[in-house]
C-alpha cells in the first residue's frame, strides 16, 4: 500500500463556475502504473470524482494531477484514493485566491488601449505620456540600441533544385545592398580562371574554362573565390546538395534583405523606458514591469502600457493612485525586443526571437530566415545553458537559442542596465503570453537529478505566494478570470526549466522579488466542458480583455512594494 499526501486542494468561481483543483503525490514514486481519483463533496452534499494524471519532470516523478474540474458548488471535502490501497486524509478545499484588492473609486479612468500596437506605435505613446503628463514622467533611453529592423541581403545564385550558391551582403540589405546582382559568366574563350570582379552594383564570377572552352569551375570554388576575393562586401556558402557539382551560369540574381515593413525605420533601435511617480530620485521603492521580450506575444505590451497610463491618469483624479505615486518609483519597458515584433508585425507572427542572425554556413540559407535570432529570454547570467542549466539551446535555429554567450545581445543588457542604474528596483514583473501562468524563481535546474538554483527561503516564498495570491485576486477582479493554484509556483516546477530568464537575474544577482506572467488564461468552454487556449494573438477582444486585467494586478504589484517597504521601515 501506498501512501498519499494531497499537495493543493483549492476552489473558485468563475462567471458561474466553480472548479476544484487537486495535486496529490504518492510515495510509489517509480511505479508508473499507479492511478490515483479524487472524491469530493459539496457543501449542498453532491459527490463525485475525477482521476489524476501521473506528471514527471526530466523524469522524475512531481505529483498526479488534473486540470480544473467543473463542481455543482462549494467543495467541502476531498480525498483522494490509489489503485495500490493508499488513502488520503480528508481535506477541506480552500478558497483561491482569497484576496481582492481595494474597491475603484467613482470615476476611476481606466481602458486607455483600443488596437494592438506596433514598435512605431509605442514609441508614439511614449513620446505623448512624457508630453502630456510632463511632472510624472521621464523617459530613459536604455543604453545598448539594437540591431534595428535590419537583415542582410541575400539569394540564391544558381537553382537550388540543381546546384546553386547562397550569396548574402556583409553589410545590411539597407546600407545601399538591396538590389545589388550576382552572375556568373562564361567567358567564351579557353584556359580562362576563375575571377570575381564588382562594378556598379554588380558581382560577376566569370568561370574558370578548360582547353575546349567548356566552363569547369564548382559550386564549391566559385564560393571559395567570392569569399577570398570580395571579402568586405560578400559572403558565399554552397546550398545543400550542391557541394562539389559544377557550377552553372545563372542570373543576374538580386539581392534582397526580404523584409516587408516599409513603414519601419531601417535604424538601430534605441528601446526606451518610461519612469513614472512624484519622487523620481531613487528615494522610494522601485517596481519594474516589462514586457514583449518575445516578439508574438502582441498582448503583452498593451498590458505595460494600460498600466502606466492607468497610473498617470489617475494621479489627477483619485488620492490612492496620487499616494502610491507618491511612494513607489515605477519603471516600464513596454517593448524590449522591438526588432523582433516588427518582424512579427510585418513579415513572420510567429517570431519570437530578435533579429540578430549568429548562424554561419548552411544555416544562414534562406529558407531558415522565420528561425534566425536569439531568444532574449534565454540570454541572461544566472541558472544560464552555458552554466549547464535546462531549457536553452546552442543551435541558432532552435527557439530558445541562448545566443554566443550570456547577455550576448542589446535586449537583454537593456534590461539588466536599468535595474543595475537604479538599484531602489526591488520588485519586477516579466509579462509574457499565453497560458494563464503567475511564477517566481527559481525557474531553471540542471537535468541530472532535476537540481535547481537554490531555493528562496521560507520567508521569501511566503512572499512571493501572498503576494501572488493579491495580484491574482486583482485580476480577477476584471472579469472573473483565475489563475489556476497549480500555475501559480516556481518557474520551474509550474512550467519548465528556462535557462538563462531574465527573472532569475534579477532575484539571484540583484536581490529583485521578480515574477513573470503568462497572461492570457484558458476559457472555460461549457458546451463542450473543456479548456481552450487563446493563442499569442488572439482576436483583439480578448487581447484587450488580457490588457485590462492584468494592468489591474501590475497596479496590485505597486501597492505590494509600498507595503513591503512600509513593513521594512516599521521594522527599523
């Protein structure tokens, strides 16, 4: 017999619904066949049941589980029950969150988003908050400018299905490299080299010829030439397939970055932050929020900036907001990827990294332009995949791509500069989407053995739990959405390991309380009782929904901070 431990019995009510969720761990940790059902009762004495899942991690055993379970009313009771005898003690489910911020006061302003928003967008925001509320805003200009809205010019010199080259501009397709032409010629004549000329925007390979007049040079010595001859402008790799076959005469071929955001500045990119309060001096606590490090993810900067202009608007109006401005130094960063999303926005949605392209050879083909970049979110120091740690990549074509090393790229260093400049920032809120997630750190751990980075102490995680359980309360308090108990935790044991999080960063190596949303929660189909995820761009209603909420639990984070330093300077 087995014996069982319920790890979460919690409950809620959602527009009508109420759900139950319950974790339970078994010590029959290596026996993959042990099923486990929980049995409730209601307050109005309904029973029923439902059965767990076994859920393992980097194959390891965590606990069995279920997704929210639809219940007639108030659960009263749970036990849980194993295929191997064990029996649960009785529990009595709690309520979650349990917490609901302070009610708004008439005339509370509010709903200052009506689209999704572009980089060029943002950056107009910015520009009219700082112009409009000139006593309670700076606007930072982080440090490291990006690489911009910016590709190399490439193609194809030859037929891919045949034997061709891929040809790429050093410089990019913006500096005066768009259109430039690649040939190859034969130059009529015997015994001839091989020679790589340009002149007036073009590269001609003129092909080596045998005592017949027949051209002989290959795919593999025309590349080699372009490469030793015509360095500083061209690099040239053999497509795959076509290495060692004779090289044909083909083009003119025009080179082409292939971006299509013609109303996109072709600049470095200066990100910038908005510093919202009364004292901006460093003088009382500092929150950050920031958002869009993951370029698809539209939603999430309209959270940031629904949040800001929430706290500027109703400065004027409505003494609480005027006293938490008063005692809390606010920092936002509603995009800091901004080259990624105007790719997004413009040429690929599902990008989700930035724009910087580390491959080399084979890799920088075309066709593999949508998988080039480096995930922001996987480039930081701390519990990092160049230290060991799970959940990054060294291939530059994988998703979570952790780049040439730790704060390799202008994104991340953005980050990381603000909180180092302004060393008052002792809480921070990662907003990213979709799935309805509120997490802390540690959010990365090496495989062998599931080893995470050290664990917060007992006073840290009572925190970083209450507090989570006030922020949650206040975004539900938009719309009836709750984030589910079991998406509420450390990164890694309620989501995955992400090596190298901007979040572990900031708690481990700056002493920052720092969490992350996944914002976006499922919906609750009742037609066909089950879930459903809204996706990273989801029909603009329910993006703006998301916006609303969570700008709610960023402005449940500012009264957080204010109390933690009122407590701390009450407790001398």
């Amino acid at each position: 017999m087995d014996t069982l431990q319920v790890q979460q019995a919690y409950w809620w009510t959602t527009t009508g619904q109420t759900f139950l969720q319950a974790q339970v761990a078994t010590t029959a940790t290596d026996d993959p066949d042990v099923e486990i059902t929980v049995s409730w009762r209601t307050a109005d004495g309904t029973t029923g049941s439902f059965p767990l899942y076994r859920f393992e991690d980097s194959g390891e055993y965590q606990y069995h589980y279920a997704l929210p379970q639809p219940v007639p009313n108030r659960p009263v009771q749970l036990t849980a029950t194993s295929s191997l005898g064990g029996v649960s003690r009785a529990i009595t489910p709690t309520l979650w969150p349990n917490a609901s911020p302070p009610p708004l006061p008439a005339g509370y302003q509010k709903d200052f988003i009506d689209a999704y928003l572009t980089p060029v967008d943002i950056q107009a925001r910015i520009k009219r908050l700082a112009r409009q509320y000139r006593d309670l805003v700076d606007v930072i200009d982080l440090p490291n400018k990006t690489q911009g809205y910016r590709r190399n010019a490439v193609g194809y010199l030859g037929d891919p299905a045949v034997a061709a080259l891929v040809v790429e501009s050093v410089r990019f397709g913006d500096q005066n490299m768009n259109g430039v032409q690649v040939r190859t010629v034969d130059p009529g004549r015997t015994n001839r080299p091989l020679t790589v000329g340009y002149r007036d925007r073009v590269l001609t390979v003129s092909l080596a010829t045998d005592t017949a007049g027949k051209t002989v040079s290959t795919t593999d010595e025309v590349a080699a030439a372009i490469n030793a001859r015509q360095p500083d402008r061209f690099r040239a790799t053999v497509e795959d397939g076509s290495a060692g076959l004779p090289m044909p005469v083909a083009g003119p071929t025009r080179l082409d970055d292939g971006l299509q955001g013609t109303e996109v500045p072709a600049r470095p990119w200066t990100v910038q932050a908005l510093r919202l309060g009364v004292h901006r001096d460093g003088s009382r606590v500092g929150v950050l929020a920031y958002s869009q490090e993951h370029a698809r993810e539209w939603a999430t900067p309209l959270v940031t900036l629904e949040f800001a202009e929430r706290m500027l608007a109703n400065a004027r109006t409505d003494p609480a907001t005027r006293e938490l401005l008063e005692q809390v130094d606010i920092f936002v960063i509603p995009m800091v990827n901004p080259d990624g999303a105007n790719y997004s926005f413009n040429d690929f949605n599902f990008q989700r990294k930035n724009l910087v392209n580390h491959c080399t050879r084979a890799a920088r083909d075309p066709k593999n332009r949508t998988s080039w970049g480096v995930d922001i979110n996987r480039n930081y120091t701390v519990g990092s995949y160049f230290d060991g740690y799970v959940g990054a990549s060294a291939n530059c074509l994988s998703g979570t791509y952790a780049g040439t090393a730790e704060l390799s790229e202008a994104e991340s260093g953005n980050v990381i500069a603000l909180a180092q400049d302004h060393p008052n920032i002792k809480f921070a809120m990662n907003v990213h989407s979709y799935g309805g997630y509120f997490m802390w750190p540690p959010g990365a751990y090496r495989a062998d053995g599931r080893v995470t980075l050290p664990r917060p102490s007992i006073d840290e995680s009572t925190l970083f739990l209450n507090s989570a359980r006030r922020i949650v309360g206040a975004i539900a308090q938009e719309r009836g959405t709750v984030t589910w108990p079991s998406q509420t935790g450390p990164v890694a044991d309620v989501l995955y390991s992400a090596a190298g999080n901007s979040a572990d960063q900031l708690y481990y190596e700056l002493g920052i309380f720092a969490w992350d949303f996944e914002v976006g929660n499922d919906r609750w189909n009742p037609a066909t009782n089950q879930w459903e995820g809204v996706g990273f761009q989801p029909p603009f209603d329910e993006a703006h929904g998301e916006s609303q909420e969570y700008a709610g639990g960023l402005v449940e984070m500012v009264r957080v901070a204010r109390d933690h330093a009122a407590a701390e300077a009450a407790a001398g």
